[in-house]
C-alpha cells in the first residue's frame, strides 16, 4: 500500500500516460497496477522496460523513482526524480517527491527548496504543504511552518488533524520568538511578561505578581503588563491596587475593555 502522498502523484502520472506508444502505454500501466498493490520489484521491471524500450518519459522516470522511495531506496530515488524535472520542468509530482527524499536523508534546505517550487505548481494539494511544513520544521524555519499549518486549516476547516498541527506550531511559534528574545535582551519585559503568563497557568499567583512587577519595571508603557498585575491584584482583593493598574493600563490602551470592566467593577465596589 503505497503513502498517501504517492498515491495522488500516480494519479497525475496516470493522466498523461497514453502519450506512449500503445504497446509501453499497456506495459506503464501495468507497473502503476504494480506500484499500487506494492508489487515494487514488478513495477520497477515494468518502469525499466519501458524506459528501456524508448519510453523516456518524465512520468516514467517519475515512477520509478516512487518505486525506489517506497523502498526507503531515497538515495536511488532522487536521480530519477532529478531526470522527470530535467526533461518537463512544469511537472509538479517529481518535486513533491524529491522534496520528501531529501528530507529523508537529511538534506533538508534543498527539500525545502523543492517543496516550495512544488507548492507553487500544485497549491490547492495539502499533502505537498503538509511536506514542505515538515520540511520547515526540520529546519527550523517556524513561522514558515505556521504559515503552512495555517494554509492547510484554512484550505480544509473541518480537518482536525491541520487544526492540532497549527496549535502545535503556534507553541512552537512562542517558544521560538521566547528563545530569539532571550538571546536579543534577557530582561526584556516580554520575558517577564512570557514568565508571569506560565506562572498564572500553573496557580502560582506570588511568582505570577513578582514577574509582571519586573516587566512594568522593565517597560512601564508596554500594553498588557498592567491589565495582568489589575487582575491578580483583584483576584487577591487588594481593590486599590487593582484599580491603580487598570488606570494606568487605560491610559496606555484607552480602548481595552478589559480593563474598562475590571475599572467599573472595582468602581461599583468603592
């Protein structure tokens, strides 16, 4: 059984198979039967045979560098797919496949590379993005990992496993940008901010209050910051000191409502 992946790629290929002669069209087809079934050493005789015989075709080379791939043969593979993008560079179904080679053997910048060309060919396939978001990952590349991610959720909504990956890589995308500012200025008031998030998570309210102190101290005009001390202030019901903060996050953010709420609650209150 053949990945999801190459199974629409051999669609593709099918599609255009009866530019052969009748007799390598028959013996073409007969490998692609192959291929399906996982009958991989009789589809790559057939493949041969037909390139053999003068069916040099971009498709044919294409399809048997599947045969090789689904080997786990992806250094074997790669060539072939090298060949179906010299001879129809506008086929798409060989740089979707030597994108997922070379990911496979670790060269991961090119995949990359080949993944996005083939994006461009072929942007309403997910399988391709679902690839080539894989490949950003490997490389680090996260906020182009999130744009895939996003891309395909938005592409197919009601698919769960694209709305998991988006969440995925928007954790990853705030650990990332968390790493980046660490390394810029380590006591930004966005780490602070970033530690006092974590702590409100986890209940300890006495960290939370201490990290959001720092941030303010860090950048007292930076939105936010005053709205998180309002609200721990309130919850611990010190009102005076939670009205404070929502002021001064008011004259920051005039807009924010919520930090209008959190202000007309405690001003019920007094």
């Amino acid at each position: 059984m053949v990945s999801p992946i190459v199974g629409v790629m051999l669609w593709l290929s099918v599609g255009v198979a009866q530019n052969l002669p009748a007799r390598l069209e028959q013996l073409f087809r007969q490998g692609v039967e192959a291929l399906k079934a996982g009958q991989l050493e009789k589809a790559e005789q057939s493949f041969l045979a037909v390139l053999s015989q003068g069916g040099k075709a971009a498709y044919v080379y294409n399809n048997l560098g599947i045969v090789y791939q689904e080997r786990g043969e992806h250094l074997k593979a790669v060539p072939q797919f090298r060949e179906a993008i010299r001879l129809d560079p506008a086929y798409g179904a060989p740089r979707a496949l030597i994108g997922a080679s070379l990911l496979a053997v670790g060269q991961v910048p090119e995949a990359a590379r080949e993944l996005e060309r083939a994006v461009k060919m072929m942007p309403a396939e997910p399988l391709v993005r679902l690839q080539l978001a894989r490949a950003y990952e490997r490389g680090g590349n996260v906020p182009a990992m999130v744009d895939q991610y996003r891309a395909l959720s938005e592409h197919s909504p009601s698919e769960p496993e694209y709305a998991y990956q988006l969440g995925r890589a928007y954790r990853k995308l705030s650990e990332w940008s968390y790493r980046r500012i660490m390394r810029r200025n380590p006591r930004s008031a966005r780490i602070y901010q970033t530690v006092g998030q974590h702590y409100v998570l986890q209940g300890k309210v006495d960290l939370a209050l201490r990290a959001f102190q720092q941030a303010a101290q860090a950048d007292p005009s930076l939105p936010e910051i005053h709205l998180a001390l309002a609200q721990i202030y309130f919850e611990s019901g010190k009102q005076a000191e939670a009205l404070r903060e929502a002021e001064q996050e008011l004259a920051i953010v005039p807009e924010s409502r919520a930090a209008q709420s959190l202000r007309l609650k405690l001003g019920g209150a007094r």
